[in-house]
C-alpha cells in the first residue's frame, strides 16, 4: 500500500487539490510529476506531521490547488510514488453515468431486461 493517499479519480483544474502523506513519505517537499514524461512540473510543501487520533498514524499534508494544467500525474514524496491520477474538466463525468446507471438498476418492482443488465 502506497504512503501518498491522493483521489484516484482526479480532480477539478481550478477545484481544491489535497494529498496525504505518511510513513516514509513525509517529508518537507513532494513533487507533481507528469505521469507520461516522468518529469517534475511543480514541487510543494508538506504540512507539519500530526498524529492522527482516529488511526494512530503519523500523518502530513499537502496542497497543490495552485496547479491547474489538465493532464495525467503522479505525487513523489522521498522514496514513494502515488498511483496516477487526472486533473481535467472531465474527471467526474463516467463517475456520474457509472453511478445514475447503478442507481437505475437497483429500482424496486422493475425487472431487468437483459439489454439493461447483460
């Protein structure tokens, strides 16, 4: 399990942009990282580390808000890497359809026909 929790959906370009760090991925820094050329686009500082009541853990945070090109990235902090993750206008839109979908299968009283449920 990797030591960068950050949305794997993505985010919204000009929406806030909140990553959490811990174990060996505190630090004072963590990089944005261009997930296709593997190059830095921006670099950041970390929160103070906490510790966090609910799950004992030793936590720090950052915030890339300020950073709003669309594209595909990945978070370096130390030694870690976060999985990769999009920020664009569009992040949200299959989430939304994926979600309505579900929503519409699980109406009560209504069969499935198989063209809706395959």
């Amino acid at each position: 399990m990797s030591s960068i929790l950050v949305n794997q959906i993505g985010f919204l370009p000009h929406g806030v942009k909140e990553v959490t760090f811990r174990d060996s991925a505190i630090g004072a820094t963590f990089r944005l990282v261009d997930d296709r050329t593997g190059g830095t686009v921006a670099e950041f500082l970390q929160s103070p580390p906490q510790d966090q009541i609910n799950t004992g853990e030793r936590c720090s945070r950052g915030n890339f808000s300020s950073f709003d090109r669309p594209g595909i990235y990945r978070i370096t902090a130390g030694e870690e890497t976060s999985c990769p993750f999009e920020i664009g206008e569009h992040v949200y839109d299959a989430l939304i359809r994926d979600l309505t979908y579900m929503l519409h299968l699980q109406r009560c009283g209504q069969a499935l026909t198989e063209e809706e449920a395959g």
